[in-house]
C-alpha cells in the first residue's frame, strides 16, 4: 500500500506519504479474532433504525469512485458502491476473506490466472430501480484512467493488458479498453498482462462499482453518485465535509448478504478535532450516544482515563490492521553499504523503547519480520538478529569492530519533525538512546512533513538512514513485500517505496512465481519465507506493529472489526 491514512472513509489511502500513527493514521482489528474486547458495544440485539453519526477528523472528499483508494471496498464508500468482490465482513481473521459482492463468485481464473471471469447476481439494481450490468462495471473501470479522475490504485493501470496507455473513456472516441470484455449484461472478463492470482482482492476496491454512462457527468459526479448499496447520497456539503447517507429503496438484502444496514440514516460530520471526538464519544450525550468515528483512535492519556472508567473500557474496540513500522537503509550510502554496520544497528535496537516512544504495548507491539504478525499475510516468526526486547549493545559493538569501526561511528537519522507521527521525533529519540550504548552516536536530522515524505520517496535524495512505515492494499504478503522488494518497481523519477533498492533476480522470480497462485492459504506461506530470506539482509529493521483503540458510543450495537480493515465496520453497526 504506500503509506495509509484511514480517513473517514477510505479504508486505504496509498496515494498519502504521510504515516501518522497518533491517532488516526491506520486502523485496528481485534485481538483474539473476536468480538470480546468491544464488551457491551457489541451486546444486545440490533435492530433496524435510527441516525448513526460519524464524528471525523477528516472529509470524507472525493467520493467517486474512480478517484478513492480503498481496500475491501472502504468503511463510509462501502455503504454507497458495491464491487464485484468485497471484505467479509466478520470479526478478526475471517474478515481477511474475500467474498463476493456484485458477482456470484470470487472470480474463475484461467489455468495462469491472466484471465479472470465474474458473473453478477440476479436482481441487481441502482437507486432509481434501473439494472446493473457489466458494461457499468467496464465503464466505471475505464473512467478511472481518466486524467481529471486520478487518485485511485495503480494496479489496473498496471495489470490490465493495454492499460499503461490508455486515457480514459472521456478521450478513447468510445473504443473503451479491450482487455476488459463484457459478452453481454452478466459476463465480465479481464486480460492481465501477467498471472495475478490476488486478482479477487482488487476486485474488491472501488473502481469495480458500476457506474451508468448516462449518469456520469465527469468531475461533478461525486457530487451525486449513482448508489449499488444499500445508502445513497443525500446531502454532500464542502467536498464530504458534512455527508448524509439515506436508505437506497431499491438495495436487495437478498443479493447482499455482507452489509446489514441497520440505520435509517447515517450522518458523517467532519473537520472535528480528535480529542473533541474521543471526549464527545466517551460522555455519549444526546446524539452522540448513537455515534462513532472512523479515524480517531485514542491516545495514551486517553487510554488511561478509560482503563479507569469500566463503564468506558466496555465500549472500547481493539484491533490489528496489517501495518510494520521500520528502520529504512540506503545501501548506496556509506556506512550503510556494509551489511554488517546494517546488522550492528538492528542489534543494537531497542524495540521497547520504541513502542514506549508510541504510547507502549497497548498501542504497539514489538516487530522482528517485515510482514505483520497475521496469519493472512503469510507471517512467520523469525528474528535474523536476535537481540531481545532491548537490545544486544555487545553484540552490536562486535559487528561494529568487524566492519572497521572499533571506535564506534556517528550517523545521521532523519525523521519527519511533526509529533505524533511513527516517524517522527518521539522515536527517534528513543532510537539515538539505544544505539548510544553500542557506540553508535546518532545525530537526528527532522524534516517538515512534504519535505521528509517528498525525500525519502526519492532515489535521487533517498538518506541513508531513515523511518519508513508500510501498510497493506489488501491482508496478503503480496502487496506487503512487492512494493518494497522487488527491484523492477524501484521508480527513479517518481514515488519510490524500494528503499534498499533491492533488485535480487531471485527475489523477483519468487514474487512472481507466488502470483500465479489463486489460493490464498497456498501462497501465504511462500510470503513468509521470502520476507525471512529478505530479512537476512538487513535492508530494513522491523520496529513494531501499531495497535488501535476507538471508543463508540454506549448506545452502538453489533461492533465488527475485521483483521483487514482494522476498523469498526460501520456496515454491521446498529444503534437500536
């Protein structure tokens, strides 16, 4: 994913370089895979009816869905688009899966996966009463090529044969794009430049939502889109400031099994600061009983208040989303070129002063593997360089002597400078104090936020030493280790996430070669080999995997919070 932001809304948001870990940058599952540590949220039986509220940070803006970057469909644009594949909407691990939506299943793939086939459910229709088809889906895929619609993931772009050229419907003089074919209104078929067998996790984001060419009125469309779901757009004021979700008449809970729709309405207000919401959530007064919020986690002191309140600690969600805090090498960069100085920093890291940099174990867990410890991912525990919780400073200091520096060496670490963020100055500083006592005198270089994200996205301005954090497109290895390890999507002129720029031709032909599987549970084990194999080389050092907590308000029912998205599903939320 490049880096998330969960805003109100979008469950991924790769397009951001901005990781913020305080309180809102990613999202939460729950631990143990159930609903348990969401106490008396999830109690009581759901009813139909009622106004949620949403109480956001940020706008849920540009709500097309040519231009969102979602994963599983998203939280607020899930209740409004359908796509041909969707999250299963489950707590913990089984919300990991695939199921289908729109389509009758996760797709048929051709013997090499390069060709995948969808059919779509009987009964489907959009919030006027009219028919979806597949041509919707073909053109609501075609119009996010469109310059003036960007912002969407690049997969498409880069899958789909003819892809990488085309411009769009509003520019190919109707041709569309022939690698998408629709032999009539149920048949959908994709051409894939290569074996993709994760092709039913893409399907699952919001360039798959029919859209009805008739109805499609460019950059305006967000404005009014055209509802497959079971909410349509009421009201939508300052670009997804304040949005106002009613019941679609036309939504068929016989042809969705995934979203309950409890409430009659759903109310989204943005533009709230995130103690304001944590504050107005806890106290659950008037509307705000009925409330919840898709990006505001709490915070240490927030966390303490409610550990003391049992009242408050019932309401409170706690969860994983697929998400690995790191050091980031530039091999190019001397001391850093030698793989044994790498090796003597991830000795000497001391990872529980990290986690206490970020609020501690119950906002993070320490981290020895790149994947995140999700057995969708393919997680397998090892640790290359075992150094304990706190480090190995002896060890360090004999690598160091090895590479030539028995004096010890002094490095630079840059980090964003804005508090709050994973990579920001709270663990720096807790970075420099650890590999003090290995010899290691580090000098902390901050940069403001455009300029850290803009250099160390860059080969030609990449540091040598740096805090770098990567979050999942969809719970696979796949979109995890790919774009940070595979040396043919090392971008010099562009957005980089490569940051070892590692082109290892047999890391690459093993990526490749777990592409082509279609099953899942086949491939999460391949994944988990290979990032122990990349681990050995010290490229980057594991920190910790952040934590999540929201609080809902006391008068929320049927609390959902899948391992995929991390965060409250506010399609199974009731407040009856």
């Amino acid at each position: 994913m490049r880096y998330t932001s969960i805003s109100s809304g979008n469950v991924v948001r790769a397009a951001a370089t901005a990781v913020v870990l305080a309180m809102g940058a990613v999202a939460c599952g729950p631990e143990g895979g159930d609903a348990a540590n969401t106490g008396s949220a999830a109690s009581g039986t759901p009813h139909k009816g009622g106004t949620l509220s949403v109480l956001n940070n940020k706008a849920q803006t540009d709500f097309d869905p040519a231009r969102l970057y979602t994963s599983g469909g998203g939280n607020i644009p899930s209740l409004v688009f359908r796509t041909l594949t969707t999250r299963n909407r489950e707590n913990g691990a089984e919300g990991t899966k695939v199921v289908p939506d729109l389509a009758t299943d996760t797709g048929r793939p051709n013997a090499d996966a390069t060709v995948w086939t969808y059919t779509l459910k009987d009964g489907l229709t959009y919030e006027d009463g009219s028919p979806i088809t597949t041509a919707d889906i073909k053109y609501g895929i075609e119009r996010s090529f469109a310059a003036e619609l960007s912002g969407g993931a690049p997969y498409l772009r880069d899958w789909l044969v003819g892809g990488a050229a085309y411009e769009g419907p509003y520019k190919d003089g109707g041709k569309g794009l022939g690698s998408i074919e629709t032999p009539d209104a149920k048949t959908i078929v994709f051409h894939l430049n290569k074996p993709e067998g994760e092709f039913p996790f893409l399907a699952t984001q919001t360039q798959f939502a029919p859209v009805p060419r008739a109805k499609d009125d460019g950059t305006k469309y967000e404005e009014h889109p055209v509802s497959s779901g079971p909410y349509r757009v009421a009201r939508n004021e300052n670009d997804g400031e304040r949005l106002v979700l009613e019941r679609n008449p036309h939504w068929s809970e016989a042809t969705d099994t995934e979203r309950k729709a409890y409430p009659d309405t759903i109310d989204v207000r943005s533009g709230l600061d995130r103690a304001v919401i944590n504050q107005r959530l806890s106290a659950s007064q008037g509307a705000d009983a009925a409330a919840v919020t898709a990006d505001a986690d709490l915070g240490p002191a927030e966390l303490a208040k409610v550990a003391g309140d049992e009242r408050l600690a019932g309401r409170v969600g706690t969860g994983h989303f697929g998400y690995t805090v790191y050091i980031a090498f530039n091999p190019k960069v001397k001391p850093f070129d030698d793989p044994k100085v790498r090796q003597a920093i991830a000795y000497a890291v001391d990872r529980g002063s990290a986690v206490n940099a970020v609020g501690g174990s119950s906002l993070a867990e320490p981290a020895t593997t790149f994947l995140p410890n999700q057995k969708a991912f393919g997680y397998t525990p090892y640790d290359p360089f075992p150094a304990g919780p706190s480090g190995n400073a002896a060890k360090a200091r004999e690598l160091l002597k090895e590479a030539g520096h028995p004096d010890g060496l002094t490095v630079t670490l840059t980090h964003a400078n804005a508090k709050g963020r994973a990579d920001g100055p709270d663990v720096a500083t807790a970075l420099q104090d650890a590999l003090k006592k290995a010899g290691i005198t580090v000098k902390l270089q901050g940069l403001e936020n455009n300029d850290y994200d803009d250099t160390v996205a860059s080969v030609a301005k990449e540091p040598g030493f740096f805090l770098r954090g990567w979050g999942a497109d969809w719970p696979s290895g796949g979109p995890f280790l790919a774009p940070v390890f595979d040396g043919r999507q090392i971008v010099k002129d562009g957005a980089n996430f490569n940051t070892g720029l590692l082109d290892d031709p047999a890391v690459n032909n093993e990526i490749d070669e777990i592409n082509k599987l279609t099953d899942p549970a086949a491939a999460a084990p391949r994944w988990g080999a290979l990032d122990k194999k990349i681990g050995e080389q010290a490229l980057v050092v594991p920190l910790f995997h952040p934590v999540y907590k929201r609080i809902v308000g006391k008068d929320v029912k049927n609390v959902v919070i899948s391992d995929w998205t991390g965060v409250l599903d506010i399609s199974q939320v009731a407040v009856k």
